[in-house]
C-alpha cells in the first residue's frame, strides 16, 4: 500500500500535464497574453542629443506644447510680449542659442501647435489672441524670426487652444477656442467653412478626428464626451458623465473606430476606459490607474494598437496594447525617469529609425530643455521587421480640401518603411482668398496674402501674374539668401585672419 502513496503525486503530475496538452496551448496563453509589445524598451537620448537652454512655456493649459515630424521640432516658448514657439531642425541639437530665431507673430501666448501632415514645412498654431495662425517655415529651418504667418484665420471670440489638422484631406484644419465653438477651415482659401459654436455648452477640452477624418470626437468640461459629423453638423453619439471627476478628460479616436478616454473617478483616480460609439451606455473597458492629478495626454499608434499615456507633471510614459480580446485595454509596461514633463511631442511613425526597430520617439519637455526618448522592441536580426512597420499614413493628401467638404471621404495614403522614410520636396502653402473685393478688409492684416493660379481661375493674365509674382519672390528669396552667405563668409573671413594673425 505505502508504494501506492509514493506513485499519486507522479501519477497526478502526469495527468495535469495530460490535462494541460488536451486544453491546448490557448488556454496557457491566457495565463500569460502574448504581445510582441510585452518588451518594448524605453530609453532617453544622451544629453548631447537633447535640445538645451530653452524656456518652455509656463502657460496653464493642458496641451502639448511639442509637435514633431521627421525634419523638425516645434517648442512653445515663454515669450515677453506676445506669443512665440521654436521650430528647430531635428539635428539642431545642444544648446540653443537665447537669440535663435523664432515664430512670434501671435498678439498673445501660443496655446497649442500642429504640424500639418500633409507638408512637413505648414505649421499652424493656436492662441491667447484669438486667432490661428499658419505658418510656412524655410526647407533648413529658421534663419531670421518669423512674424509673416501665411494666412490667419479670424473667428473665434475666445482664445483658441486647440488646433488640429484633417489627417487626409489638404488644407483643412480644426480649431476650438474658449468660445466653445469648433471651427473647420479651408486653409488654402482662408475662409471657416464649417461653424459648431452650439454643439458644446463649456469648455472643450480636446478634439481628435477619426482615421478618415469623417468625424471628430470630443471631451468636454460638462463631463461628455460627443462624436460628432462636422460636415452634417450634428452629434451622432455622446455619453454623459464618461468619467464622474471634475477634472479634465481626453476622448481620442481608434482605427478601428472606438473611442479611448482618460479621466478622473468621482474619488479622483485616474482613469482610462473604452468606448463603441454605436452604444455608449456601458464602456467596453474600464480601468482605474492611480491616484495622480496630472491629466493624462493619449498618444496613438493606429499601426501597432499601443496606447501612450504620458501625465502631465508625472516622470512616467504608461503603455498599452489595445485588442478586441477581453480585457481589451492591457497593459504593457511602464518607462520612469528621475525629471517630470511639462510637455510632450510624438514623432510621426515616418520619422523613427527602422533599423533601429524603433516604434516610438517621445520628446519630453522639462523645464529647459527637450529631452528625446526612444522606445525600441529589441531583436535580434538586422532584417527589416514587418511586423513592427506595417504600411502606414505617407505624408500624400488623399482628398483635396474641396473634396472633403463636397462630402467625399478617404483613408490615409500609405507607404513602406521597409527602406526607411526620405523626406521629398514640399510644395509651398498658397492662399488664395475668394472673393477678395467682397470680404471687407481685417483688422491687424499683417501678411499680404499671395495670390496664386488655381484650376478655378478664369483668365491666363491672372495667371501669369500670379507666375510673375512667384518668380520675383523666389528671385528675392534667393538674393537674402546669398546676402546672408555673404555676410557669414566675410565673418569667417575675420575669424581666419585673427587666427592666423
């Protein structure tokens, strides 16, 4: 009997893992989820790759304060006397110079930027003087400070945080101000096509467009969060109270068309949680996180479903996989650093190394300087991984700004990565104002608006002079050019003689 006692626990042993086999592997990885996410590696540059020396913005508001895209990076800076933010090539890095030239034409401080990306040379910026404003920076960046915005865009009576361009139609950008109002432009012809000034009945807190730019999302301080068809105007989905706090929420929209929210509980946790707008009665996840006070600004990947959420004030950049497996939202990893961010810019995915196998770059703003975190999944081969780089959004217009107001939609153009992203040539922005005579002219116009041949013009003779009009401002840009050249030569010239002397 007592060898009998002996074989039980070899004997149990043999048929757990029986048992186990007959489950089949599905059942193991329940236990632990598979992701090839689970080891995404964080980590910040060295100090000689950061951009040091600048006085990032003390405004109180709730935006980023960075943008990014593969050729520069854009700062709002502390200005005295107005508004102003810092375009910087990406390489431009160390210290950077008090008198480095920036863009400061706005009357008040920038709230928010944009880059626009369809051109990575259009920026449009948003601010305390209730105009946005869109800026042309030169191919190598900025030489001399840029007052002269391309076009402003006049309409709302509130300050404007919150700026944010279609992702595939050219031209059309969105802004929302303190107004409570949303309004949609056509940047090439500088007029507010589309007006929701009664959709919002307090403050908007952010605004995202869905993956075709067919509809947009919103967060409101009256704790909704709406989807809304900007072109039907009117809310095709909206959830009250989404999150019970009283403190800012953020509603951003997924590929595949949910809505992914962060907020606070009614016991001021923070929180995260998953939308389908079809039926916003119930979330589709719901997740408690800590109970920090920094909102959290998402970050989204729609070509590998990872979710950053970077806190404002936090030294922590929290990840997530989102799939349509239960719990839907999971939980990745967690990168920590010593500094707290005041800000954050997210690069494009056209912008990472892939031969690196980088799938996210971060430049995280203290007080003084920008700080780039890379985030890496690490392999072993040099090989391209397609896994990680699947095709995604090219820097191509699928859809002319008319278009897309005529009611046209279309997903984003993609391109490979597989041999990396190079940077093409940008056409100009050209404004071309409608019916210039009727408009009665704006206040504080501070840019002549260039007047440029479309296919709608009636007349060659508009045209050509529109060609002339072009030629000479080239032919000027190139003589300030070769002015500054020379000026630079005569100085290094002085610098060769003392040396040698």
């Amino acid at each position: 009997g007592g060898s009998g006692w002996r074989l039980r626990p070899a004997l149990q042993r043999g048929l757990r893992r029986r048992r186990l086999r007959h489950l089949g592997p599905d059942t193991m990885r329940r236990v632990v989820r598979q992701s090839k996410f689970r080891h995404v590696f964080g980590q910040a540059v060295k100090n000689d790759q950061c951009y040091d020396d600048i006085r990032v913005s003390r405004v109180t508001w709730d935006s980023s304060f960075c943008a990014v895209n593969p050729r520069f990076v854009a700062i709002i800076i502390e200005a005295s006397g107005g508004g102003a933010f810092l375009v910087l090539p990406l390489h431009k890095t160390g210290r950077i110079d008090k008198s480095y030239p920036t863009v400061c034409g706005h009357t008040g401080p920038v709230l928010d930027i944009d880059w626009c990306p369809h051109n990575d040379q259009v920026i449009a910026s948003g601010s305390e003087d209730c105009t946005v404003m869109v800026w042309q920076i030169p191919e190598n960046g900025l030489t001399l400070s840029l007052t002269e915005p391309v076009v402003i865009l006049e309409g709302h009576s509130k300050r404007v945080g919150i700026v944010a361009w279609h992702p595939t139609a050219r031209n059309v950008l969105l802004s929302a101000g303190c107004d409570n109002a949303i309004i949609i432009w056509n940047v090439g012809t500088g007029e507010a096509l589309i007006n929701l000034d009664d959709m919002h009945s307090d403050m908007i807190y952010n605004v995202s467009w869905n993956r075709n730019g067919s509809l947009i999302c919103t967060a409101s301080k009256d704790k909704k969060v709406r989807v809304i068809d900007p072109r039907k105007q009117e809310i095709v989905a909206e959830k009250e109270k989404a999150h019970e706090g009283a403190r800012p929420m953020r509603a951003i929209f997924l590929a595949d068309g949910n809505v992914f929210t962060t907020g606070f509980s009614r016991m001021s946790e923070r929180q995260l949680a998953l939308w389908n707008p079809k039926n916003m009665q119930e979330p589709i996840a719901l997740h408690e996180m800590d109970t920090s006070n920094g909102v959290l600004l998402p970050f989204y990947d729609p070509d590998t479903s990872i979710i950053y959420l970077c806190g404002k004030g936090d030294s922590s950049i929290r990840y997530f996989e989102i799939t349509d497996e239960s719990p839907y939202v999971h939980y990745l990893n967690t990168f920590s650093s010593k500094e707290p961010q005041r800000g954050m810019g997210y690069m494009p995915k056209r912008g990472l190394d892939v031969n690196k196998c980088e799938i996210a770059r971060f430049f995280k703003l203290h007080e003084r300087k920008c700080e780039p975190i890379i985030m890496t999944v690490p392999r072993k081969s040099d090989l391209f991984q397609d896994d990680l780089y699947p095709d995604t959004a090219g820097p191509e217009a699928a859809l002319e700004a008319e278009e897309w107001f005529e009611g046209k939609n279309a997903d984003p153009i993609l391109i490979s990565l597989k041999h990396g992203y190079i940077p093409g040539k940008n056409r100009d922005l050209k404004v071309v104002k409608k019916n210039i005579l009727d408009s009665k002219p704006t206040a504080n116009k501070k840019c002549d608006l260039i007047s440029i041949p479309k296919k709608t013009t009636d007349t060659a003779s508009v045209q050509n002079e529109a060609k002339l009009d072009e030629i000479l401002k080239e032919i000027k840009s190139i003589k300030d050019t070769i002015c500054n050249q020379d000026e630079r030569i005569s100085k290094l010239e002085q610098q060769m003689a003392k040396i040698a002397a």
